[in-house]
C-alpha cells in the first residue's frame, strides 16, 4: 500500500500507511514485552 501510493504521489496514503505501520508496531512490543514478563520472571531481578 505504502509503496503503491509512493509512486503516484498520494502524500496522504503514505503517511496514514506508516502510521498504521507504528501502531501496530507500537501494540505488538506492548505484547511482547507482557509476554516476557509472564514467561521470564526472573528477568531483570536485582539480588
């Protein structure tokens, strides 16, 4: 989608595209990072 509209210029496209693109970025390191947290407790424990 990003690309396509890329090459006719569509400004708008492209941008809405790649800030579709940061959410879900965004959404899944969110995930990721509960996931570590369940998975690996003991992760980043100070002793």
């Amino acid at each position: 989608m990003v690309q396509s509209a890329g090459e006719f210029l569509a400004t708008d496209v492209v941008l809405a595209g790649i800030a579709v693109i940061a959410i879900i970025a965004f959404l899944l390191e969110l995930g990721l990072r509960a996931l570590q947290r369940r998975l690996t407790p003991w992760h980043g424990e100070v002793q």
